[in-house]
C-alpha cells in the first residue's frame, strides 16, 4: 500500500469477470468500501469473497458525507469508492469527493477498468479519434439548448439513455440534428448484449419494434 487515502475502482458493468487483479487486491486492503447501493456492492463483493466494512455513498447523502469521510481520511483511513457498475464519478456520485480530497493534499488514485461508452464507442463503427461525452441529457430544463448545441457538433457523441427514454431520445436528435447515422448498444458485456447500426430512422423503427429493455449508450455522428 501507498499513502494513497481514496482509490476509484472501477467495478464490472455486467460480466463479473470484467473486475482487474488490481482492484481486487485495492479492495481487498482498504478500510472501508464507499458503494452507490451497499445491496449491489454486497452481491459482487460476495462473489469475490471480500469481507469489508460498506458505507452508503451517493448522489443523495453525498453533499452531507464528503466533509467526514475527508476528516477521516486525514486521520489515516483508507477508501475505496465504487458505483454500480462501471468507473466512480463517470453520470455517478464522486467528483464532489474527488476535489475535496485533492484539496485537502490527499492522495487519490483511480484504477482503469470497466465503463460503457468506450466499447461502444469504439464497436459503433463511427469516428473515435475525436469525440464528445455527454453522459445523460438533461429531462427537461434546458435539454432543447443542449440538442442545439450538439447539432453543431462535429465530433462524434456519446449519450447514455434509460429503456423508457430511449425513443424520445433518438426522435429528437433526429429533429435537431438530421437523420444521421447512429450506434445505440445496450446491456453491454451481459447475456442479451446488443448493438444497431444505421441512421436515426432505422434505428429508432428497429427499437419500436422490437421492445426496449436494458440500458443504452447512444453514439451518434458528427456534424458532417
């Protein structure tokens, strides 16, 4: 160990074999493990028979428990901070712990591993030299301004959209931003991973058709 006082592990988006030897070995020799949903953590922890204390952190209590958990940290404590599923801070609580422990000279380290839009990025076929990561578009205030803006984009974009959401979603992209062509994949890594190809038209009547169920990463092109 090194005087790191907060690691960022990357925990699996669905294949549990998607965990490094790193962050098993982080998560095995820290003190306390900082997780989105202690239910969720609790089942993957189990799964690799690691037996540490859990402490709730998300984007409901985090405001309130950033300021003890760095107190705590000064005093010598260790920390892992987990999500659901993917990179910590990447659409998930973090970066407000993140700063505040860099701005006390702790030390913060965050190991590479899981996250969903850079395989579906890369598997989309479209433009990956340059891209723009959006994470979820707002649900209502301001959500037209920022489709306005990314109509002028000229780099590729990544969204992530719920099942309930998802049509909408593509329907006014492609109001704002033509028919372009797009790459939705969903359940990445798990049993019923999936990823449609073609423009917003095709892809938007597919997905009608077929049903929506999981969670998607939307890579839709550029500004030609």
């Amino acid at each position: 160990m090194d005087n790191c006082r907060l690691y960022l592990v990357p925990t699996p988006i669905g294949n549990l074999d998607d965990i490094t030897l790193r962050a098993i070995k982080v998560l095995e020799s820290v003190d306390v493990i900082l997780a989105e949903d202690t239910r969720t953590s609790g089942k993957l922890l189990k799964h690799l028979n690691i037996s540490k204390p859990l402490q709730s952190y998300h984007i409901h209590n985090e405001h309130k428990a950033v300021e003890q958990l760095v107190e705590r940290m000064k005093k010598g404590e260790t920390f892992a901070l987990i999500s659901d599923a993917g990179t910590p801070a990447i659409s998930d609580p973090g970066f407000l712990l993140v700063r505040e422990a860099i701005a006390a000279d702790l030390v913060v380290n965050c190991l590479p591993g899981a996250t969903a839009f850079v395989p579906a990025l890369v598997n989309s076929g479209l433009p990956s030299d340059k891209f723009v990561f959006e994470g979820f578009l707002p649900h209502k205030k301001g959500r037209q301004t920022r489709l306005k803006i990314l109509a002028e984009e000229e780099r590729t974009i990544i969204l992530y959209e719920s099942p309930h959401r998802l049509i909408k979603c593509l329907e006014q992209l492609k109001e704002f931003c033509g028919d372009r062509q797009v790459s939705v994949s969903r359940e990445l890594t798990k049993l019923f991973e999936e990823t449609v190809r073609g423009s917003l038209s095709e892809v938007i009547t597919y997905f009608s058709e077929k049903g929506i169920k999981g969670e998607f990463v939307v890579v839709l092109a550029g500004k030609s």
